[in-house]
C-alpha cells in the first residue's frame, strides 16, 4: 500500500523539525518560522487570484525578450486576504521581543489613525518603493525592517498563487537571468540538484524556481572563474554551502540536494544555515535579500 504524501504545511513542519535536532541553535528563529509559515498557510486556500492577461504567444515574447511574465505594480492583490494574515501575523512576532511587541503597537496606532493604508503599504512593498517606505518610517517612527517583514509575509501567499498559475508559461531552457521569470524579483536561495548538478534559484517573492548557469553571480554577472569560490564547514555535510563572488562582495547560499540524500524545503533552509550567514559576512560577504534576521 502506497504511503500518502504529507500535506504542503506537514512536510514544512517535519523539515523544520528535522534541521531543530540536528542544529539546536537555530531553535529559536526556526519555531518563529514555523509560526509564520502555518498562518500563511491557513490563508492559502481562501486567496482570490485573478486572471492575468497572457497566452502562450505573449509568454514567449517576453520569455525571450527577458521581461517577467507579470509586472509586479500593476498586479490585483487580495487585499483581504493579506488584511487577514497581517493581523494573524503581528500576533506571532510580537511574542519575539517587547521592544518589538512596542514597535507593532506603533505601527497599528498609525494605521488605526489612518497615517497608514494597508493596502497602499502592501502594493509599495510588492513594488519595493523604497523612497515610500523610507519616508513613512522616517516620518512616523516606525521600524522600517519590521514594516515591511510584516507587509511582505503578508502579502507572500498571493504572489505565490499567482506563480502557481503562471508556472507552465516559464520555458526554462530559455531564461537564464538572475531574476525571476515570473515576477522579476532575486533570489533567496540556491539549489543543485539532478546527476548533473543543474542551478536553480528561489525567487525571494513568489517562491519559484528557475534554471541558472553555475558559474556565473546572480547579482553582478560576473562570469569569471577566478572571482567566484565557494566555501563551507567541514564538520557539517559539504552539501551546505555559501557561493561567493569576489567582484561584487555578495554571496548566496546554495543547497546540494545531491549530497543531502533527503528532501529539503529552501525557505526553511535559508533559515536552517544562518551559521553560514553569520560566517560570509565575517568574511566581508553582503547578502542580497535580507532574511528573518532583519526583524
């Protein structure tokens, strides 16, 4: 009798579960993930997506041209949903700290006063308008990391909707650029996988995966062999590691599920390595796309 596969959010659970015994450390932020992910999932079957305007003849326009198949401004968000999971949301990371309990009472003062538009704070992050978000921060004395931690998760769900319909329209033997065939966002994330060892990249906004050359920066495109090395710790299984590009002094982490021998989940990778993160920096490495860190 064939086993049933776990659901989406069991099979999340039991990675972050896993990677809690293996790296006690990591504990923390690992449990705070676990609760950020099980109210995006709750959320999930209720999001409302609707249609984009695109055929196959449009796709492999823009497949080939280089342009996203979606612009990101001009997107129709489920403003409910993303209410909804805001509001869910701040109730899980205020338990991190009071000074953080202290910051999200400040920012819902300000859109209960209505210095703040839900709507409009979500469609600036999806946009990431950054004198927007900068300006309302400055202004309202608000904790600009939190803010947009809060907005972007919140708003996680539906773009990952919309790359889940979009999907098929993706040729990947055809995009190779360093951001995100859907949506046009970079990466979180690396992945090698197959017998030969094929580069795929998280989308740090919808969560899609596409095909990327191995030797080549997804930051700078910096294709030099001898400015590109990759390191990582001994003591753990070499398929962890950091991908670091000598010319723009960024880095990414790449997972090797051919070493692993077992099935990963990125997002809670990314989370499950900070050790690496913590160590690339030492070395002067900057990360691209902030992590959880950051709130």
């Amino acid at each position: 009798m064939r086993r049933k596969k776990p659901k989406e959010l069991d099979r999340i659970i039991q990675r972050i579960d896993a990677i809690e015994e293996k790296r006690p450390s990591h504990k923390g932020v690992l449990e705070f993930l676990k609760g950020i992910m099980t109210e995006q999932y709750k959320v999930k079957q209720k999001i409302k997506v609707e249609p984009v305007d695109i055929n196959e003849e449009m796709a492999k326009l823009k497949m080939r041209e280089g342009f996203p198949l979606v612009d990101k401004k001009e997107l129709k968000l489920d403003i409910d949903s993303a209410t909804a999971l805001y509001k869910k949301l701040c109730a899980v990371v205020r338990k991190r700290s009071k000074k953080i309990d202290s910051d999200i009472r400040r920012i819902n003062r300000a859109i209960g006063a209505k210095k703040i538009s839900l709507e409009e704070l979500f469609k600036k992050v999806v946009a990431e308008d950054e004198k927007y978000l900068d300006n309302i921060a400055r202004d309202l004395k608000l904790n600009k990391e939190l803010l947009i931690f809060l907005a972007k998760n919140s708003i996680t769900p539906v773009l990952e909707a919309y790359a889940k319909e979009l999907k098929d329209y993706v040729n990947q033997k055809q995009w190779w650029r360093s951001y995100c065939p859907i949506c046009g966002s970079k990466p979180i994330i690396g992945e090698l996988r197959e017998k030969e060892g094929k580069r795929f990249l998280l989308c740090s906004s919808c969560g899609f995966k596409w095909r990327f050359k191995r030797i080549v920066c997804p930051f700078c495109g910096n294709q030099d062999p001898k400015k590109h090395r990759y390191f990582y710790i001994e003591k753990e299984t070499r398929g962890y590691r950091v991908d670091v590009c000598d010319k723009c002094k960024k880095y990414i982490k790449t997972i090797d599920t051919r070493q692993l021998g077992e099935e990963i989940v990125l997002f809670v990778e990314d989370l499950g390595t900070l050790h690496l993160d913590i160590l690339a920096q030492k070395e002067g490495y900057k990360r691209e796309v902030p992590n959880i860190l950051n709130v």
